[in-house]
C-alpha cells in the first residue's frame, strides 16, 4: 500500500456543495461519481485504523491496529527520523546517546543503544519500539515476549534511509512527513547531480577512519560506505565487509589519497586525528602530502537519518571542491 505524499484536492472534496434542479442531472451524476471515488480514494489510503501490515529490515511484520500515539527509540538515527517527521510529541523514550536535535534531552532515558533497561522501556509504555541493527538481538526479543511492538530500523543506503522515513510516517498515520522525505529526496538529487559525469579515474580513494589503534574503517557494505561511493569517492576497503582493521602497513599500501576522521571521541578527543597528523609513516600518503585529511562529525556521517543530505554534501564538498560548495547545516524543525 502506499500513501500519497499531498492529498490534493481532498480539503475540495470533502467541502464539496452539491445542488440539484430539473436542469441539474448532469451534475447530480457528475457529483455521484466524485463521491465516488472519493470514497475509494479513502478505502486505499494505508491507514494504521484499519490494521495496516508493515515489514521491518529484519523481515519481521507488524499489524498496527491503531497509529502509535508513544514511541521509544533504541537509536540516535531513529531519534532524529522521529523528530524531523514532526513526531517529537508522540516520543516518550530514547537512549544516552540521542544528542540531536537539543530538545530531545527532556525525553525520558530508557538506556544505552547496546544496554537496554527493559523495565524502564515497559514502564514508559510504548505503542512502538523503534529498534536499530546496533539494538541486542536478546533485547529486541525480550521486548517482543513482553507484548510491545519492536520495528527494526536498518538502511544501509540513501534511498533505504528515506524509505526507513515514510513506512515510519505510514505507520505514524502521518502525511506530512512523507511531504518532508520528497524534500529530502530533492535536495540529495541537487547533490547527487552536482557529481554527474565523474570518470572513476577522478574518484579519489578514502579512508575513512574510526579509531587508530588498530586502524579501524569501513567496508562497502556499510551506510558510511555507501556514502562515499556517492559523494565521488572511492572506499579505500569497499572490498571488505562491515566495520574492519586494517594493518597500517595495509594503509600506507593502498596510500589513500584523502582520509576522513571521526572526531567524536568523548574524553579521547581527537587522538585519531592527531596520530594521523603526527605519524611518521602515514606522513608519506597522498593524503597528508597534500594536505587532504579532514575530521568529520560522527553524529553527521554516521547516523542513517535525515541529516544524510548534510553528510552527503560534506563529503561531496571534501572530495570534490570546485564542483560541490558546503553548506550550512540541515536543520530539524
């Protein structure tokens, strides 16, 4: 089923004045079938009243017999997909690291993203869960046994993540964040377009990198993988799947040419960054010759949600300057 992003049209029919006289048959049939499909149009509306299906990245089917009024969230991606929706009011519960938007710190707290306080997630009684590939498997059925309706929320490319957003607003009985998606699809397109035409050889390779010790990036499968590909860059282990280490020997091999670095560490503040720059041995990779080693948010480039058109125009921005101009940041209404 789907759900159109506008209705137009409907705010008319519904106010629709009907008037009959001797002359009006015509119009009296005219207004039968616009009643008509009227009716039809409202009998294929995916609506969570009527008990509407959903599947989840994990293969799981829910049945909604009512739009969930209170949500919990177990992600920081999910949180911000709740917010940018214009969900916030129905979000009673998220997790430690749910930061953005600002006002998400008044929500209850029901754990961590990979320790779950079932008690406090119960408590809060929640009409949905919306879980992450980083919620525990354990966590997810406990949830399930205590009668709650867990949705796993797991895209790994652009097109998925605003995918992730409309079933959410589907199941939310929410045409207006379907309107938000289509604008988010729009402005990844500018991006997308900006890059139109790239030749492979002009793609530089780039290692994204998460800690130092031991090298840890990114494999092609991932969603931060899957976004340099997009942003015109060329994943330095897009071979390799998942979240891998690498020996530095294996790095200053496949000499990258720009790399990326997660600058969110808490109270390790930036020493990823920092041994990049002051190691001896990578001083001799494309990269640091030229002076194309960035830090970039982990909040931004990590998190499969709306902020993907920021993180997509920041990387487009780093590999490719004269073609893509950064910009301020998205923001949350």
């Amino acid at each position: 089923m789907w759900f159109p992003p506008t209705m137009p049209g409907i705010s008319s029919l519904t106010s629709f004045s009907f008037h009959a006289n001797k002359r009006g048959d015509l119009s009296m049939k005219l207004c039968c079938i616009v009643c008509t499909l009227f009716l039809l149009l409202l009998t294929f509306l995916p609506s969570a009243h009527a008990g509407t299906e959903f599947t989840d990245h994990e293969g799981r089917t829910l049945r909604f017999s009512a739009p969930p009024e209170r949500i919990i969230s177990l992600s920081p991606a999910n949180t911000e997909i709740v917010y940018y929706l214009g969900l916030a009011d129905r979000l009673a519960g998220v997790t430690t690291y749910c930061n953005y938007p600002p006002e998400v710190a008044e929500k209850d707290v029901i754990g961590s993203i990979t320790e779950v306080d079932l008690e406090a997630v119960v408590r809060l009684a929640p009409a949905l869960v919306l879980a992450s590939s980083l919620t525990p498997d354990e966590a997810v059925t406990r949830l399930t046994e205590l009668g709650l309706d867990v949705f796993v929320l797991e895209p790994r490319t652009i097109e998925e993540i605003f995918e992730s957003m409309e079933i959410v607003s589907l199941i939310a009985h929410h045409p207006q964040g379907l309107e938000k998606v289509e604008s988010l699809r729009e402005e990844a397109g500018e991006v997308l377009s900006l890059l139109e035409g790239l030749e492979e050889e002009d793609k530089p390779s780039v290692l994204h990198l998460i800690w130092h010790d031991p090298v840890w990036t990114v494999g092609g499968d991932t969603f931060v993988g899957h976004l340099i590909n997009r942003a015109g860059g060329h994943n330095l282990t897009g071979e390799l799947s998942g979240y891998v280490t690498l020996d530095l020997e294996e790095v200053l091999r496949r000499n990258p040419e720009i790399i990326t670095v997660v600058d969110d560490h808490g109270a390790a503040e930036n020493l990823p960054y920092e041994f990049v720059m002051s190691d001896s041995r990578l001083g001799a990779t494309s990269a640091r010759e030229n002076g194309r080693v960035h830090r970039v948010s982990s909040d931004i480039v990590s998190r499969s949600g709306p902020r993907v058109v920021e993180a997509l125009r920041l990387f487009a921005s780093l590999f490719h300057p004269a073609r893509v101009e950064s910009h301020g940041a998205l923001e949350l209404p």
